[in-house]
C-alpha cells in the first residue's frame, strides 16, 4: 500500500518536472520565434528603405515642378534610318559614352543630331530614361532641345536639335593637328559661352523645384550653334538636389575625371555645389585652352584646378595660366575678374563657392562691356596687364548660405575690397 502510495508520489513528481519543462521549452521556444520575426522585419524593412531610395534615384522626375511640360516626337527606327541616311559614316559627328551621334534631316526639313545607344545595359538604359524625362520638362534658350526619341525592343535613340560647332572642346584645345591655333575660340566668344553656360546651370539649380543637378558638366557637353552660342547638353546622369537649405542627397560617384568635385568624389554627398565646382574647372579651360587632367604636362601642371588655383588669385602671376591664342584680347581687368570667379568656383569647401545666379550676375556686365568696347576694335590691352592697378589682388572667401548673396565674396585688399557683385568699379 505505502509502495503504492510512493510510486504514485514519483509519478506526480516526474509529470511536474515534464510539464515544467515543456513550459520552459515552449516559452523559450516562444521567444526565439518573436526575436526572429523582430529580427527579419527590421531586415526587410532596411532592404525596402534601400530599394525605395534606389527607385527614387533614378525615376523621381514627375515630381519636377516645372513651367510646362512638352510632348516629345515618338519616332520608329526605319524614320531615324532614313534621317541619316541609313547611319552612313559619313554622317557620324561625333562619339561618346552613350553611342554615336549622326547628323540628320526629317522629313519635314529639320536638321537634327540622332545619338544611337550602343549596347544595351543598366547604365545605358537609365540614362536614356532620366534624359527623356528631364527634357520633356525643362526648356532654356539655354539647355539643348530633345526633339524626340525611338525606343523600340532592339533600339534606343535620342534626337536632338543640331548644334552645328559641336563641343566646345573641340574648339578649345583641337585633337586634330590640321587645326591651327588661329581656328580656336577669340576671347570675346569665350565670356560669351561662359556666361550662357552658366545661365543653363541656373535654370537648372534656381528655377526648378527640386534642383536638378547635371552631375556631368564639362566642355564636351556644352554644344555651339552655328553663331557660337551656347547650350548645355546630356542631363543622362542629372539627379534632383535636396530641397533643404544646405542639403544633399547621397548618390553612386558619377561624372567625368577632372571635373568632380572633390567633396562628391570622397563622400558621394551630392548638392548643387558639385555643378558649380565642374562648371569652374570649364571656366579654367576657357582662359586655358588646357584639358582638365594631362599628366604628360610638367609635374604640378597635371591637374588643371590644382595648377590654376594659386595663380588665379595673384595678380603678378595669373597671366601665366592665360592661353597663349589669346595674347592680346583681353585686358588685365577682364582677366582678373574671370580667374577669380574661377577660383571661388573650384574652392575645394563647396559652401565658399557661389551659386550661379552670382556667378551669371558678376559675368553679365563684362560681356556687355566687352562687346561695347569690341566696336571699337579689338581689345588691345595686353601691356595693361604690365602697368600697376591700385588694387592688389586678394580672395577672401566667407562661407555663403545656400540663398546668400554674393557681397560676401570680396576683391582687392582692406578698404579697396570689391564685392563679386561690383566687379564694373574694377579699375
Ligand atoms: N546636338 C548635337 N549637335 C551636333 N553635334 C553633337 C550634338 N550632340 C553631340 N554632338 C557631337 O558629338 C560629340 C559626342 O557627344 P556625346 O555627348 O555623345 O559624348 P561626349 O560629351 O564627348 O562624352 P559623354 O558621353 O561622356 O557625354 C560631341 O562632342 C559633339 O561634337
Ligand atoms: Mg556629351
């Protein structure tokens, strides 16, 4: 009987260890299965926030408030074929990243430029997509025209308006030895280009809602009409700009070598500062005539920003970076007042460069001046450059806010300062 009584206890005991067990199993197990689901939907959640960002990045175009919206042309490939005379060689003006470019007429009599997407790829298709977005929304006397475009399975091609002088590139340090230095840019179309690309650029960063930035400024993407005037072209990797004061957007390192900023180049931290620091190193190649980056050049010369950067800012010495094709146009005054625009644009610190809006406001009067003085004849002021003028010549950069004006920038030494904004009291 007491036997039995025992073996019942022990029973009872046994069955209490197993259930507490199994509680404890179950609880344990319990929380492991909560932790991984917390685990896992944080995951998912980080990888959707990526791909969210990702999609934003490249297709967030239809956001862009804009004046108006214009329809593109939709051609077929055969209407293109024909255009250019079946892509005859004859025809190719040019080649870059994205294909070769033809010339071509349509039907009705316009002439146009076809760019024909060499090999399909993310890169290619991508570009193609963000051009055909931006430019059915923005328009500027300054920014070249898309007239249309094909898109068919086998086929990507973009038509443009034809800019008969091509890049300025190729007006500024021609490849071909055949071009002599007489055939490159005078000095009075050089201020004339400068200032229309810089109006592009503006357009772009202050009259558009978010900014666009190019991301992809450089001579070869500035086009001339027949008359020498300029437009900005290929907005393929253009991105849309923060739209808080002194932000960025962080984005995969795009661009040409020479030409981007060093702060984008190290962090990916894009703002509209990067265009203006590109837009800087075309100002450097204008009063030049060399390309950005030439490491056959002397050692120290090799990277144009660099080698200028010193000499923009003196006085005695900024006649040393001048192209020599240009000996003789311009005068002491002109030139100082360029190379120091230059030289905030190529500030290493991206908030101690100017918006374009001042750089466009400090190059309009000099152009205007220049062609006042052309009638007269050619501006014959190179021995100016010789004679004394009462102001030294001195960068004293502050930084700007993202709206400041540009009085802050000042030229000349103590009392004799001259704010960007003043550059016509310039003796
Ligand atoms: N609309 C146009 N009208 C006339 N010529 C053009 C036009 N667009 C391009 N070209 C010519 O084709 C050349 C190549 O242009 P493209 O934009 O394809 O390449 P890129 O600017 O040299 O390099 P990237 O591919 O890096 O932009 C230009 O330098 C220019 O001579
Ligand atoms: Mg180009």
């Amino acid at each position: 009987m007491e036997a039995e009584e025992d073996y019942r206890r022990k029973e009872r005991m046994v069955l209490a260890v197993i259930v507490v067990v199994a509680s404890v199993a179950v609880a344990s197990l319990l929380v492991a299965f909560s932790y991984y689901c917390y685990i896992r939907n944080k995951v998912s959640k980080r990888l959707k926030d990526l791909q969210g960002a990702d999609d934003e990045d490249k297709y967030d175009f239809q956001n862009l408030q804009v004046v108006a919206e214009k329809g593109l042309q939709v051609f077929t490939f055969k209407q293109l074929h024909s255009a250019t005379g079946g892509f005859s060689k004859s025809n190719v003006v040019g080649h870059g990243g994205f294909g070769l470019v033809y010339r071509g007429v349509l039907n009705d009599g316009r002439k146009v430029a076809i760019k024909l997407m060499e090999q399909a790829g993310q890169q290619g298709e991508e570009e193609f997509k963000v051009e055909v977005e931006l430019l059915s929304r923005l328009h500027s006397p300054y920014l070249l025209a898309l007239v249309g475009y094909c898109s068919d399975d086998n086929h990507k091609l973009l038509v443009y308006e034809f800019m008969a002088n091509g890049g300025l590139q190729e007006h500024l340090y021609p490849m071909s030895s055949t071009n002599s230095i007489s055939l490159k840019l005078d000095w009075e179309t050089r201020l004339r280009i400068a200032l229309e690309a810089a109006k592009g650029l503006e357009y772009m960063h202050e009259h558009v809602s978010p900014p666009v930035i190019h991301r992809d400024f450089k001579s070869s993407n500035i086009l001339l009409d027949k008359a020498f005037h300029a437009k900005v072209s290929d907005f393929g990797l253009a991105k849309l700009g923060s739209e808080k004061a002194g932000g960025h957007v962080s984005t995969r390192v795009l661009g040409t070598q020479g030409y981007v900023a060093p702060e984008y180049a190290l962090t990916g931290h894009l703002t509209t500062k990067s265009d203006v620091y590109s837009y800087g190193v075309v100002l450097l190649e204008l009063l030049t005539g060399r390309v950005p980056v030439d490491m056959k050049r002397p050692p120290g010369e090799g990277v144009l920003a660099s080698w200028a950067l010193p000499r923009l800012t003196d006085r005695d010495r900024v006649v040393e970076i001048m192209d020599p094709a240009l000996e003789g146009q311009y005068s002491m005054k002109e030139v100082i007042q360029v190379a120091a625009i230059a030289a905030m644009c190529v500030q290493p610190e991206a908030d101690y460069r100017p918006l374009m809006a001042d750089v466009v406001q400090s190059l309009v009067p000099l152009v205007k001046t220049h062609r006042s003085n052309s009638k007269v004849g050619s501006c014959s002021s190179f021995n100016a450059i010789k004679s004394p003028t009462p102001h030294d010549f001195a960068l004293r950069p502050a930084k700007w806010g993202s709206r400041a004006r540009p009085a802050q920038w000042s030229l000349g030494s103590g009392k004799e300062a001259h704010t960007m904004g003043l550059f016509e009291d310039y003796p």
